[in-house]
C-alpha cells in the first residue's frame, strides 16, 4: 500500500544552551526541513508579524525573543541580499506599538540592520478586503496596505496559556494584523475573527519562540517557564495543534484552532502531521492554567457580550421601523395610501434593495396606464 504524504510538516527543536549561536542553528534546521527555501530566497518583500502583545521582555514569557527576529532576518538576508523586510505589530487597547518596539529592543534592530522596516500597522492606509471565505467580515476585512504584494509572509509567536481561549500561537497572533486598537470589541466572536484574519493571511512559515515559555494567566500575566524550545511549521493549524499539546492542552479544546481547522486553513489532527526533530512526549510539559471556573465564567461572559450585541442590532432594527412607521404617519396627513406607496415608500424599498431604477418607473407607467383606463 502506498504511504500517503502529510503536507503539513512541523518540527520541534530542543535549543540545549539558548545562545545566539544556538537559537540561529536550530532555526536554520527547522527552516530548511520545513519550506522551500527557493521561495523565500527569491522573495522580494517579506512581512514578519512578532508577537509583542505587551511592553514586556522576553523573558518574562510574554513577548518573542529579539534573538529569534534577528536569527531569521539573517537567514533571510544570507541567501537573499536585496529582500525588503518588514517587522510588525499594532496598537492594543493596553499599549501602542511603538512602546513594544521600544521596550522589547526591536528599535535597536532597524539601527543594526539598515534595510529593514520596523513598522505599526496601525499608522498605515488601509485596504478593504472582500472574499468569499469571510464569515465575520462580511462587509470586507481592513488591513494595513504593508501586506499589498508581499511575497512571503511569516508569523512568529510565543508559547503561551490564554485566560479565554486556553493557548495562544501562529492562529491567534494574525490577530494582531488588525489595525484598530480597540481589538476587545471583537473578542466575544473571536473564533470566527481569528479564521477570517487566517483565511486572508496565512503565514508561509510558522515559528513558535518557546525559549522561555508563559503558564497560567496568559497571554500577558502569566508566569514564565524556560522550555528551550523552537516550533517551526509549514501549517498555521498544525504548528498551533502541536505547541498546544506540548503544553498539555488538546488542540480541539482551543476554540479558535478548532474553528480555523473546521474551515480547512490548515490540519489539527496530530496522526495527519508529519512531526519533525523531538517528540512531543520528551518535551511535553503540563502547563497550570487558570482556575476552571475562571474558564467557564469567562467563556459564558462572551456568550453574553455576544448576545447582547444580537439583541442591540434586534432592538436597533425596531427602532428603525418605527422611526419609519413615524415618517409614514405624517405622509399620510396630505396623501393617499396610493400615493404614499408609489411616491414614497416604493422609492426607498428600491434604493435599500438596490433595485434598477427602470423598475420602478416601469411599475408606475403600468399603474398610470392601468388608472386611466379606469
């Protein structure tokens, strides 16, 4: 019988003394049995998204490890000299980016490497993005214009609990590729958003910083924990799956990785992933998390917000037929119910609709030529 191929591919790296000469080692391994590197090599823009969620060190478990960037930016620039690379990140409801860049020592970065852009998404134009596969944008996805003609586009995350959806990684930190700032409006519906966002960016190349890692009440507050550890993928669905079982957390219980894997961005069944380097077996760690009833009541505090929002729009909509209700009482001061239908209301139906123009005035020349013969 003939063995089937598994496209998705990751592999975890055991960094045994996290060095800069160690960590650029272990990249550059995970990389070249991961991807292509033909592709990448003859990139011309590159768009890197670092997860720096707060103005924290990397130490603390809570932002990527500047030597991690860096070590990429060189095996990018090796083999491809003239590539325009771009770090990103925007603004949050608890910080802007520029105080990230600044706190995590990625400003230093652009001061070492000249050719390269350190850029907040959310100072930039934006493009609207229409596309059958949204769910929750229905009305088109806002992006930052940096990702028009970006040849290859990487995602580098850090290991971490999430209070609310239990593990944060490559999924969850296209998340930050949103430019508004106020991104919590979006949380009780944060499945559907996270697979739209995927759905449009997804990563070609996947890296988990795990060096040291984040328990507990993450994705900020949590406590540190020194795994010594790399997650490279090809897959943004499978790289998730695997770091999310190192940590002891079953892929199917993250909300988000369920949801973007059910509209097929990427496979969540460990069996269907070629695993590369260390199993997850001598490597696994079972991370605290926060309190079950924590989880629950925080998961039940969206399914509120989400109604709430529902009942808003229900309410609003009500309103609005009142409002018309209103406006269709005063016509009828000076006018016929006749002349209020075909005059007035007929009119505004079609604008609503977007109904041809023809047809309203086709319907009326009937009716006129249908009153005269009367």
């Amino acid at each position: 019988m003939k063995e089937r191929r598994l496209n998705s591919k990751v592999i975890l790296l055991k960094v045994v003394s996290p060095t800069e000469n160690d960590i650029y080692s272990s990249l550059e391994r995970g990389i070249s049995n991961i991807i292509d590197p033909n592709r990448l090599s003859n990139a011309k823009k590159i768009v890197i998204k670092v997860n720096l969620c707060k103005p924290f060190p990397a130490d603390s478990g809570a932002t990527v490890d500047i030597r991690v960037t860096e070590s990429l930016l060189k095996l990018i620039w090796e083999p491809n000299p003239t590539a325009e690379i771009y770090v990103v990140e925007s603004d949050s409801g608890s910080r802007f980016a520029e105080e990230a860049f600044r706190e995590t020592g990625y400003l230093s970065l652009k001061e070492r490497h000249k050719n390269l852009k350190i850029v907040n998404l959310s100072k930039t134009s934006q493009i609207l993005v229409n596309d059958h596969r949204l769910r929750y944008f229905k009305q088109g996805l806002r992006l930052s214009e940096v990702f028009l003609d970006c040849d290859y586009f990487i995602s580098v995350s850090k290991l971490k609990t999430h209070e609310f959806e239990r593990f944060t990684g490559i999924l969850k930190n296209q998340f930050g590729c949103l430019s508004l700032k106020n991104k919590e409006q979006y949380h009780p519906s944060l499945p559907k958003v996270i697979a739209d966002v995927n759905s449009i960016l997804k990563p070609d190349l996947c890296i988990i910083d795990g060096l040291v890692a984040m328990e507990g009440k993450g994705p900020g507050f949590g406590d540190p924990v020194e795994m010594n550890l790399l997650i490279v993928g090809n897959d943004p669905v499978a790289t998730d799956a695997v770091a999310a079982s190192v940590i002891g957390i079953a892929p199917n219980s993250v909300p988000h990785t369920k949801e973007t894997a059910k509209r097929g961005i990427g496979e969540i069944e460990l069996r269907k992933i070629s695993l590369l380097g260390e199993k997850i077996e001598e490597v696994k760690k079972e991370f605290s998390f926060v309190p079950a009833r924590a989880f629950y009541v925080f998961r039940l505090s969206l399914k509120v917000r989400k109604y709430a929002h529902f009942l808003t729009t229900v309410f609003s909509f009500v309103s609005s037929i009142g409002r018309q209700l209103e406006r269709l009482a005063r016509a009828l001061y000076i006018r016929s119910p006749r002349e209020v239908l075909i005059k007035r209301v007929f009119p505004e139906l079609g604008k609503k609709f977007k109904v041809p123009s023809f047809i309203y005035k086709l319907y009326v020349a009937v009716h006129l030529s249908i009153r005269s013969r009367k």
